[in-house]
C-alpha cells in the first residue's frame, strides 16, 4: 500500500509538472504571439513608409520633368542663365538618385521585415504544435490514472 501510495504521489508530482511546464509554454505562446503582432505593426509602419517615399519619388520626378522642360526652354538664353539652369538641373538630379537609393534601401528593410516574420510565423507554429502535442500527452496521462 505504500509503494502505491509512493507511486501515486509521483503520477500526481509528474502531472503537477505537466502543468507547470504547461503553464509556461503558454506564456511563452502569448509572448510569441505579442511578438509576431509587433512585427507585424512594424511591417505595416515601413509599408506606409514605403508608400510615402514612392509618392516622393514621383514628386520629385515631376519636379525633374518641370526642370527638364525648363533646362530646354532656357537653352536660347544668354549663358549666365544657362549655368544657372544646368546647376539647379544637376541638383535635381542628385536629389532624385538619393531617392530613388533611399527606396532602394527601404525595400532591402521591407524584405528583411518581412523574412523576420516568416521566421516568427515558424515559430509561432511550432510552439503551438508543442502546446497540442503537450496537451495531448496531458490527456494520456489523465487517462492511464
């Protein structure tokens, strides 16, 4: 009687461990969770970024397509004029490309965001498949007391 009460004590200290470690994967589920709608505001906000530059960009082409129209018109202009123009125009031109390298780097960040959050996605996947593969172990052992 006493090594069954022995024994029973440690089914109920196993099944009380079960639950503690239960316990804590299910923190660590919400964390990971928490975690995967951080990332995924994080991915909305540089979305938005994104957006926001690429209307910048096309400002600034039009601005360098009004330049381009005016860089012609000038050309018949006394030179004094004409430098003047073509230095505004070459300005123009270096803001666009620091753009349109900006937008390049934003979309670089965009990727990895968003590779981050396949990653955080597998994760999430596979402590919910330790969760349901825990809680099934739980059942088994309710049912074998």
């Amino acid at each position: 009687a006493i090594k069954m009460e022995n024994e029973f004590e440690e089914i109920i200290n196993m099944k009380k461990e079960k639950e503690l470690n239960l316990e804590q994967m299910e923190k660590e589920f919400e964390e990971t969770i928490n975690m995967k709608q951080e990332k995924e505001l994080k991915v909305e906000k540089m979305e938005s970024e994104l957006e926001e530059t690429i209307n910048m960009k096309q400002e600034k082409e039009l601005k360098v397509d009004k330049v381009v129209s005016a860089f012609v018109e000038t050309m018949n202009m006394n030179e004094d004029t004409e430098l003047k123009m073509e230095s505004e125009f070459e300005e123009t031109i270096n803001m666009k490309e620091e753009k349109e390298l900006k937008i390049e780097k934003m979309e670089s960040e965009f990727e990895e965001t968003i590779y981050t959050k396949q990653e955080k996605e597998l994760k999430v996947d596979k402590v919910v498949s330790a969760f349901v593969e825990t809680m099934n172990m739980n059942e088994d052992t309710e049912l074998k007391m």
